[in-house]
C-alpha cells in the first residue's frame, strides 16, 4: 500500500484512469488535465513536466494526484490516510510545490501535514464551489453565441491575459492552450451585433462530463447577462453533443456569480479549496 508517482501519463491512465473516470464529477479537474496532458504533452501547462501519481490500498487505487508546475498540486477524492501519506511522500522527494487544489477537507488536511513535515506556511487563495447543471435555463439576453475561430486568436488572447491579470492568477503563456481550445470547438463567445462581448469555454469531454471554464467578460461589456448567456449556451451545446454531467466552479467571493450560475440552472455540489504555500509556518 503506498503512492507511486510516475512522469508517464500512458502508466497514470492505464492504472488510475478507471478510478478517476468512475466519479468524473468530483474530479473533474484531474480528469480533464490528464485528457490535456494526453493530447498536448506533460509540459502543456509550463516549462516543466508533469509529475502524476496513484495510492494503492490492497491492490486498488484510492486516490490520485497531479502537479503541472507552476500551478499548485490537484488532489482526487481520496482517505484522509492516503493525503496525510502523499504529503510525507512529496516532501521526502524534495518536490517544491506552489500549493494544492482539491477539496475543502483534503486540501486543508495536506496543508497542515506539508506544513508539519516543511515548515512552509499557506494561506486560502480561493474557496470554490462546485456546480452541476441540471436544466438548461437560457437568459434572454440580446446577441448570439458562436464558436471562436483561428481569425479570433488575438483577441481571445488578450481576453486570457486579462482575466489572469484581474484575479491574480499565475502568469503563464496561453497561446498554446488557446490554439488547442479553438481546434476542438472549446471556446464558445457571445456577440452583439456583431461584436464579441463575452468569452466561455470548456475542456474535452471525458467520461461523458464537460466542465465549462474560463468564462470571462471585458469591464466594459459587463451587468448586461453576457457571461451568463455565453455559459448557458455552452451547456446546452455540450448536452446537445451528449455530455452526461456539465459542471462549473464558481468563487465564494463572488456571490453575484454563484448567483448566475443557480439562474441558469446549476446547483451545488461541493466546496473546494486553492492553497498557496510560502514562509514559515506557524
């Protein structure tokens, strides 16, 4: 019994890819990095490789991990055991990580345990929750949706750089990301006579689930449902194309946004966390 971590995602899939796809909801993010990892390479999202990795209890996998540097380590569903054991784990490897995404209880657990065997302290970057869609409920918001195309790069480019800028995220190049989203119809924006307005996207459908990520509207463009209109239009596209399960995550810090998302028909499922490390911990 024990973690087995691996830079082969052919290994990761082959052995903890059942287990991930048997609950494609709650982890949904893992999932769907894996899928772009397989298809873009294990430095899809920075310069360096992805580092992956699976517990095995009694034969079976129980829980799974990646970290894609600079972004902070993603955590499945998985026993308290299993996290308290991959902490220990990463930290006897030396592996520097950012911080750590999964849910609430689990990523605070790995917290204090990298804390307890590092000495670097962390603080909450974010609280999320996680939203299933049930019914499709279409605003009636002036404009249309359509799917961005190679002559819309520039722009979507600005758009991604923006919205990283305005949350503070991690920088990072997007041109890569971006041109993959436009190949497989990942990006949907909202016009308004004829002008772009609103941007939503989405990932790869694996296991039959599609998450709709980034959804982002310039300040200018904004309190006109545009965002909301361009996420409704997604889901009921990825449900017209068969997607069993369409999920979003929303900030708690913004309750206007979580607002929207019960609007246009997603309810709550769960509660995650962001955790930045660095300093000393307490």
């Amino acid at each position: 019994m024990g973690w087995v971590m691996t830079g082969d995602i052919a290994e990761y899939d082959e052995t903890a890819g059942f287990f991930l796809r048997s609950r494609p909801v709650e982890n949904t993010v893992l999932i769907t990095v894996a899928e772009s990892l397989r298809a873009r390479g294990l430095t899809a999202y920075g310069d360096a490789p992805a580092v992956m990795g699976f517990f095995l209890s009694a034969g079976c996998v129980a829980g799974a991990f990646v970290h894609t540097p600079p972004f902070p380590l993603l955590l499945s569903a998985m026993p308290e055991q299993a996290v308290t054991e991959l902490a220990k784990t990463l930290a006897a490897e030396r592996l520097r990580l950012p911080g750590v995404t999964g849910r609430h209880q689990l990523a605070e657990i790995f917290a204090e345990r990298w804390r307890a065997e590092t000495g670097s302290g962390f603080t909450i970057w974010e609280r999320r929750r996680l939203y299933r869609l049930e019914e499709v409920c279409v605003p009636d918001t002036p404009g249309q949706a359509r799917l961005a195309e190679p002559g819309d790069r520039d722009l979507l480019l600005d758009w991604y750089h923006d919205a990283e800028r305005e949350i503070r995220k991690r920088p990072g190049d997007h041109a890569a990301a971006v041109d993959d989203r436009i190949a497989y119809g990942g990006l949907t924006l909202w016009e308004r006579d004829g002008t772009p307005v609103a941007l939503a996207g989405r990932t790869r459908m694996v296991a039959g689930m599609v998450r709709i990520a980034p959804v982002y509207t310039p300040p200018e463009h904004r309190r006109h449902g545009y965002g909301a209109a361009a996420t409704a239009a997604v889901g009921r596209a990825v449900v017209a194309a068969g997607a069993e399960e369409v999920v979003v995550f929303a900030d708690l810090a913004n309750p206007g946004i979580n607002a929207i998302h019960r609007r246009i028909g997603f309810q709550p499922l769960d509660d995650y966390l962001v955790i930045s490390f660095g300093g000393r911990g307490a």
